[in-house]
C-alpha cells in the first residue's frame, strides 16, 4: 500500500523519538534518510495533484459559469457561502451561491457586477479600516443595514441650570430642550490605487491553494479605502463629503511661547477650554499625528517633569499607552501638521471625542473580481465598495488644537 505524507511523517517521528537521549545508529539514519527522500516524492506527487486538480476546476468553471459543486456538509448554514466567496476571489466567476449575493443586492450600491461580500469578509475589511486610522476607534459609531438619510439629534444644556424658589413662591419658568439635527447620509468609497486602479494580483498567487485569499484581499483594500476615509473624517468638508471632526472649528491655541514654542501652560489652556461635565465622562483624550508627538516629547511642566508619560501600561487607542497629561493619546496620521505659517490649521482634537463625533457605517460592502481586464498580464483586479459618512454631534464635547508652530 502506498504511503501518505502523514504515514511518513510519523514514521520519521517515532525513529527520532525512539532514539531520544542517544545519537541515532547508522541503520536509523539510514533509514531516516530513506524515508525523508520517500516524503520528498510524496509531497511532489500531491502538489502535481493539486495542480491538475485546480486547473481541470478552472477549465470547468470556464465552460459551466454557474455550476455549483456542493461541498461536504456543515453544520455553520453559511459554510458553503463562504467557499463559494472564496471561489469566487479565486476566478472571480458565479457560482450559485454567488448569484443568490447578486440577488441581495438594494438600491444605491454600484453597477458594475459587483457581489454583496459575506458577513466575514465585511468585519475583516472594516477592522482593518478601523485600525488604519486611530481616530475611528475612538469616536461613536453606528452602523446601518440600509444606506438612507439618517437624522441625528443633538443638544447642548450646558448653559441652562435649575433656579431658587421661595417657599410659597413660583418658579419664573425654564428653558426648553433644544434639540439640533444632524443628517447622516452614505457617501460611497472605492478602494483602489493611484488613479482609481483595483488591486491587481498575479493569477498564479491567487490560485495558489495555500493563499489566504480572504486575508489578503481584505487587508489591502481596508488599507487603501482606510487611506481616503482617514483624511475626511479629520478634515472632510461636508459637502460631498463627510464633516471632518476638525471643520470649521475655532481651536485651542498651542504654540503661544517665545518664538512660537510649545510650552506647558498652553496645554493646560486646551484641556481647561472642554466643560469640567465632559472631562469628568472619562472618555476624554488628545488626537494627533505623529509628527506633534515627537514636538511634545521632552516637553516638561513647571517641576520639569515630561508632560507625556506611558509607554508600557496598555491603554486602550493609545501606542504603548501614553498618557498627555493623564489624558491618553490616540495617534491618526490623516491629522495635518502644525502649520508654519497659519495659526488657523486645525491639527488635532481634545475632549469626549464619543460625545463630540459620529461615523455611520452601511453594513452593506460590494466587490467586484475582474479576470479579464488584465488577462493578458496574468493578473486579476480587484474593487471594493464600502459607504461612510461621518458628523459633528457635540462640539462643545471637545476642542480642536491649533496654532502656528
């Protein structure tokens, strides 16, 4: 009977096992030696195997589009799914589960063949998306089955208080809640190159069995769409796109000491200018690029003590958990750098960013797999929708930083 990788595998296990604490004889070696050049042949034998394989599966795929090859059953109902998206990464062609995501499509996602990605998918794409730019773990968030114009309110009280009534006497009357409304629609976002190319990948990586095809793909695209997003949620004008969490804000100014210096008392300025009832939330902290970081290192307060401490506590949003004046540091490299000339370039946050800032989400993702565009160059692109858009909700929640350096 033939043997398996796994039946040589063993067998080279139990000679070393057997011969523990001692060197091997020259049989066993011999033996060794033999059973390693059987495990060469074994291992060439499967691969050759799996080539056929997955080239007879392509050429099949390429006659019959649409035929469905059911898979061992699973006990997960969305098991075969997520083999069928796989497949679908790999030759970019329909299979039936593929056609029933075409089916699910809604209005407002994009028309060039695209496919509704599968739950598992959407969370690795939007996690790294996440993770790319800081700021969006740090603010409030929600996210949507459907991409229609959500009304969100918001209210600031703080200038209102209760009044001292005589006993006997009446009250001379209260302000009323004022709400605002603030409109979240779903701008649409492309992940793609310079000049809007897809991702391309070579057609032998892709087939490549060993390939997490699904890791891969999500992971550069959640970086090249996270790249675009980044930017607006700092600094997005609003129109056409999402209000940056900087917009149009009047900020804190740093910067103020001898020959535009950074100096202590400035940043104490910046925390004081937030509302005691939102820096008691617990949930207040200092966004920035890492550009300000390395000016504020080295920086000390009045008993010349560095204002940035941390390093090895975790804090959760914060590198190595540092902490600017007990507040912790979230670093986001789409916040622009101190200017040299303007004294109005808005180049970070301080305060409950939560309370301040909302980013809404369309659960919705599309891609689309081509493998034909580049055919000639033996590649395959690849394109990924997603739907953002993000608002302003409290501004008096948080204070921008400014300041000409």
């Amino acid at each position: 009977m033939t043997k398996t990788i796994e039946d040589i595998q063993d067998a080279l296990t139990a000679i070393l096992d057997g011969a523990e604490g001692r060197d091997l004889t020259d049989e066993e070696v011999a033996s060794f030696e033999a059973l390693e050049g059987e495990l060469t042949e074994a291992q060439a034998k499967r691969e050759r195997t799996e080539a056929l394989r997955a080239r007879q599966a392509e050429r099949k795929a390429v006659v019959t589009p649409a035929l469905h090859v059911k898979g061992p059953k699973s006990d997960d109902p969305n098991a075969e799914l997520e083999a069928a998206f796989v497949n679908y990464l790999r030759t970019g062609r329909e299979n039936a589960d593929i056609q029933q995501l075409r089916a699910a499509q809604s209005e407002g996602t994009p028309s060039e063949g695209g496919f509704l990605v599968p739950d598992g998918f959407r969370k690795r794409l939007i996690d790294r998306m996440v993770a790319f730019g800081g700021l969006a773990n740090v603010v409030d968030s929600v996210t949507t089955e459907s991409g229609n114009t959500l009304s969100w309110p918001t209210v600031d009280d703080t200038a209102n208080s209760g009044e001292l009534v005589a006993e006997g006497g009446t009250f001379s009357g209260g302000a009323d809640l004022v709400f605002g409304e603030a409109n979240l629609g779903a701008y649409s976002y492309m992940a793609g190159g310079a000049g809007g190319t897809p991702l391309r990948l070579s057609r032998e990586l892709v087939q490549d069995s060993a390939l997490d095809i699904v890791g891969l793909v999500s992971s550069k695209l959640g970086q090249r769409m996270a790249r675009i997003q980044a930017t607006h949620l700092i600094s997005g004008t609003g129109v056409g796109q999402p209000q940056g969490i900087v917009t149009g804000l009047t900020g804190a100014s740093l910067y103020s000491g001898a020959s535009d210096a950074l100096v202590y008392a400035d940043f104490l300025n910046v925390i004081h200018t937030v509302d005691p009832a939102y820096r008691e939330s617990g949930r207040c902290r200092w966004a920035f690029n890492d550009t300000f970081l390395e000016a504020v290192r080295g920086l000390l307060d009045g008993n010349q003590r560095p204002i940035l401490s941390g390093g090895n506590d975790s804090v959760e949003g914060s590198p190595g958990g540092l902490r600017l004046l007990g507040y912790p540091v979230t670093i986001d490299q789409g916040f622009a750098n101190p200017s040299a000339t303007s004294a109005t370039v808005n180049f970070g946050v301080f305060g409950d960013l939560v309370e301040g800032y909302i980013i809404r989400r369309v659960r919705q993702v599309e891609l689309l797999v081509n493998p034909y565009s580049r055919m000639a160059n033996r590649q395959i692109e690849y394109s990924a929708w997603a739907r953002m858009d993000a608002v302003q909700q409290n501004t008096h929640a948080y204070t921008a930083l400014t300041g000409s350096a």
